[in-house]
C-alpha cells in the first residue's frame, strides 16, 4: 500500500487529467445500469402488457442511454490512454535524470542492461496501474453501490442471493492473488537479465565471432529465454486460474438466480421483467466485482514493477551538489591534491595519501603500471567520484564547493576509449560546447587535424559515424574526440593517451594543435608510453595508488628507480633515446 500510494502521488501534478477521468468513471456506471430498468419496463409494460404505442419510445430510450454511455466510455478509456502516456513520460524522465546523478560508482556496480529494463519493462507496467486501477476501482465500486441498491429495489429475495458474490470475490482477491506480486518481480527481473544479456551480445558481437563463441551465446540466450518463459507462464497460470474461478461462480450464482427468480414467477411473487433485469444487473454487478480481482491482481503485478523502479529512483547519489555550492567569476586553474585517498571497495584502496599542485599552463605526466590508480585520480578533479579522505582544490578551493555543472564545464577530457555519438559529426564535436557554430567546429576540426578527412567524406560534416562510431577508423574517432576538447576550451585538460590510436604522421602533426590546446592550461596527461612525456614539467610516478617519483624526465632517469624501469622495458634494444623518442604530449 505504501509503495502504491507514493507511485500515485507521483502523479498529482496531472489532475488536470484525474478529475475528468474520475468523473467519467463515476458517471458513466447509473446509464449502464438503467439499461436493464428499461429492459424490464419494454418486458412488463409493454410486450405483455400489449402496448404497441409504447415500443418505439421504449426502444429510444434504451438506445439513448446507450449512446450516451458508450460515448461516456469512449472518452473515459481515451483519457485514461493519454493519462498512462503522460505518467509513463514522467517516470522515465525521472529514471532518465536519476541516471545522470548517479556517479561512476554507480555505473560500475551495475550493468546498464538492467537500468535500460526499468525503461522498457517495469516503467510501463507501473504506469498501467493508473489508468486500469484507480479509475478502473472507482468506477466499480460505483457499480457494485448503484447496482446492488437497484436489485434490492426490484427483489429483495434475488439480491440477497447476487448480493453474496461480491464479498466472496474480494475475498478470494485478497488470498488468491497474493502470490503474483512476488512472482511478477521475479519475472521483472529476469526479463531485466534477458536485456542485459541482449545488449552484452550486440556490443560484443565482434569478440563473440572472433572467438567462435556464437554457439555458446547462442545456447545462454535461449537458456534465459527459457527460464524467462517459465516465470512469465507461472505469472499467466495464477491468473488464469483466478479468471476460472471468477467464471465458475458467476455461472453458479447466475444459475440460482435463474433458478429461484423462475420458481417466484411462477408463484407470482416476480414478473418476467424483473428476472431479466436481475439477471442483467447481477452481470453489471458481478463484472465489476471481477474487474476488482483483476484489478487487484494487477495492482500487485504492477506493485513488483513499482518496486524495482523506486529501489532504483531511492539510490543516493555519492557525488551530490552542496546547497551552498557557489559559482567563482573568475579561474586560474591551480589544481592541488591535499592528503588524498579513495578506494572503491571499502579496504580496498585506490588511492593513498596523494599530495600534488598543478599549475596553470604546466603538463602534470601520470605513468605507471596498469591498475595503479591514475585514471581514478583525474577522476577526482571531474568529481566523477569524492575522496574518503583529503581534498581536491581548486585555486584554493574545495571541489565539494563548487557547483558541479560550472566545474565540469571548465574541464575537457580526451578518453582512452573514444565514444562518439550515433549521429553526425557536426554533432559529436559540438557536443563539447553549446551552440558552437559551424566555423568554431570547423576550427577545431582543423586544428586536431580531423578536417582533412572530413572534408573527403561525401556528406562532410553532416556524416552519420553509426553506433559508437563503427563507420571510421579508431584514430579519425580519436580526432574527433580531441576537436571535442579544443572546442571547449577548458582551463583544465585531461588526455588519456589520446595519440594511441594515430600513426607516426598523424601523431606527429597533432603535435603543435596539442601544444596550442595545452597553453595556459592545467593539463594532466595519463601516458602509458613513456615517448610520450618527455616534456612534461613534471612526471607523476605511480605505483599501488601512491606517488613514488616524481620529477622531469631526465631527473627520473638519473634517479634509476621505477621510472627508469619502466623506460628500460619499453626501450630495450631500441637507439638512444635523444634520437628515437618523439617528443609529442598525450
């Protein structure tokens, strides 16, 4: 009750919607029921009572009424379909959002196949509470009043007898559908894996034939398609079974009725007409009163739906915006870590008392093995994640101060892993600054020596690069991802080894666009080739989420310890290192 009560107050700001569709179900219930008043008064007054004149008027009653009812109807389920639209695009607008909140640390815990299914499964079987239940619930208790009254009216005798179904049905609900809640939140769940299964496949459909695989996956999807089937079946036997025995009693009753309403005609204690309009009345009466078991059978299916969605909406972000947060007029871009330390796992630690200042316009070099911590370190000044211990400062200033939205917008990021968008090019470099115009695109195309090729592509900018960008190769995605950065213009940059994916020539003419990106700036540059830093102002050391070294490149190599190290490994046998390194900065 309480999960359901939350998910309809989640809906208030669409009374507008509420209040006609609440009266239509209220309203429309009295002309249903008149119907079989009519019915008896064509029977009683006028077939055996032989009046002729009284037909056609009887007969445009009955029709009148049911007009007006069926356009009642028709408006009603209408407004109902428009209403479950409104509250679907409200709940997944909500999921959406809360999904931009979440930090990374969300993102690493679970698998985005089952956020997608909160979307396409437990959303939509939440929000068809709203539109089948609450109104659907109104307008059948309206009925069951209005009708039993009505039968009371006509044969105090007949309606004691149609008059027991309805307790014994809600009865039957509260017990029979007891089970469907949590077995509908098991089936939600696997038909969360089934999605998540799906979207591993499709994005690793390359892995999968490389490795020969496709049998294999083939046999795990068909494996969860199965035990998918098995749930959802149990789900469809629990119903299927309360829908019976709605049947078998309606019949049973309907029977006596017939029965008893029969033997009181023939001893003239009924008329014709009031039997047929008992029996009409008690199905108006009994379908509302199995419309409450399905309803009740749909509220606890859509509660399991309704459950996943807010154990989801009620995850609290790791990464939140203070109240006070401010907004500086001005930046340097001095970045400082004091004393810092995090760790995903608590025990497990990521980071251990880092301590390091970045100045403007320097190149801060982060190398290392593979799992050290540096990529979680430039993290930190994104606010991708918070310390557990220390602070991150800018200019002087805890990051934890300032406004998440201002702070992201004064840096730029060049990932490893290039993600580009599935659409254009034009769009996917402007995606780093809002309403840049074409000539700042094609600026900062130009100066990450990305519009040479686009220039040769038939639709120029306007080329769809396809999901992920599988339509070019990885280095045009990589110049793109640096256009992206250049058109920012951040005061504080990231580049994670952003020429790794570019030939000698290329990486080469990157250079003076990267020198130019660089000036003035914080710059902090993840290097997993030590060609790469000579001309760093300092290199960053780190090993086991510590800085062990630190210093220029020459400084390190004198020093002999794990930079010089990792230079020997990667230099073995090559010539001195004056004349083969290139001293380009990623």
């Amino acid at each position: 009750m309480k999960t359901f009560l939350r998910a309809l107050g989640d809906s208030r700001t669409l009374w507008k919607l509420w209040v006609p569709l609440l009266l239509l179900a209220m309203l429309t219930p009295p002309l249903v029921l008149a119907l079989p008043l009519v019915e008896k008064k064509l029977i009683d007054e006028v077939i055996l009572a032989r009046q002729p004149d009284l037909l056609l008027e009887t007969l445009a009653q009955y029709v009148g009424l049911w007009l007006v009812a069926t356009v009642f109807q028709i408006f009603g389920a209408t407004l109902a379909t428009y209403l479950t639209e409104r509250i679907t695009l409200h709940f997944r607008h909500r999921v959406f959002a809360h999904c931009e909140t979440l930090s990374l640390a969300f993102s690493r815990r679970e698998h985005s196949g089952r956020t997608l299914s909160l979307f396409a499964n437990d959303v939509p079987s939440l929000t068809n509470l709203f539109s089948s239940t609450v109104a659907g619930a109104l307008g059948s208790i309206t009925t069951l009043l209005l009708g039993a009254a009505l039968m009371f009216v006509l044969s105090p005798q007949l309606a004691i007898i149609a008059g027991v179904a309805p307790p014994l049905v809600s009865v039957a609900a509260a017990v029979v559908t007891r089970p469907l809640r949590p077995a509908t939140r098991r089936a939600q769940e696997k038909a969360a894996e089934l999605t998540e299964r799906i979207q591993e496949n499709l994005a690793g459909i390359r892995e999968i034939v490389a490795f020969g695989q496709e049998h294999a996956q083939r046999i795990r999807f068909l494996t969860t398609l199965g035990e998918l089937l098995r749930l959802r079946m149990r789900v469809v036997m629990i119903d299927t079974a309360i829908q019976s025995g709605q049947s078998l009693f309606s019949l049973a009753v309907t029977l006596v009725i017939l029965g008893y309403g029969g033997y009181l005609v023939m001893q003239g204690d009924a008329t014709v007409g009031t039997l047929v309009a008992m029996n009409s009345l008690f199905g108006y009466v009994f379908q509302p009163a199995g419309q409450l078991l399905r309803l009740v059978s749909g509220v606890q299916k859509a509660l399991g739906a309704a459950d996943r969605v807010y154990e989801f909406l009620d995850q609290k972000p790791q990464v939140q915006e203070r109240v006070e947060a401010r907004v500086p007029s001005n930046i340097r871009g001095c970045i400082a870590f004091d004393d810092v330390s995090f760790e995903h796992v608590p025990g497990q630690s990521v980071l251990a008392d880092v301590s390091l200042t970045g100045q403007p316009g320097q190149v801060i070099a982060l190398v290392g093995p593979s799992g050290a911590g540096k990529t979680t370190l430039v993290s930190l000044i994104a606010r991708f994640y918070d310390p557990i211990r220390g602070r991150v400062l800018l200019d002087g200033t805890d990051l934890r101060d300032l406004s998440l939205d201002w702070l992201r917008s004064q840096i730029a990021i060049v990932f490893q892993d290039t993600y580009l968008f599935a659409t254009s090019i034009r769009e996917n470099i402007a995606f780093g600054r809002d309403g840049a115009s074409e000539t700042q695109i094609i600026a900062a195309a130009r100066s990450a020596n990305a519009w040479e090729f686009i220039e040769r592509l038939p639709n120029g900018l306007d080329t769809l690069v396809g999901e992920r960008g599988t339509h070019l190769s990885e280095g045009q995605k990589q110049r793109l991802s640096i256009a992206r950065a250049i058109l920012r213009d951040p005061r504080i940059l990231i580049l994670d080894e952003p020429t790794s994916a570019l030939d000698a020539r290329s990486e080469h003419q990157l250079q003076a666009a990267l020198d130019n990106l660089m000036l003035n700036r914080t710059t902090f540059v993840i290097a997993h080739r030590l060609a790469t830093v000579q001309r760093a102002d300092r290199i960053l050391v780190i090993e086991n989420g510590r800085i062990v070294e630190q210093g220029t490149h020459a400084e390190l190599l004198a020093y002999r310890g794990v930079y010089r190290e990792l230079f020997d490994l990667q230099f073995a046998g090559a010539r001195p290192a004056g004349d083969a390194l290139v001293s380009s900065l990623s």
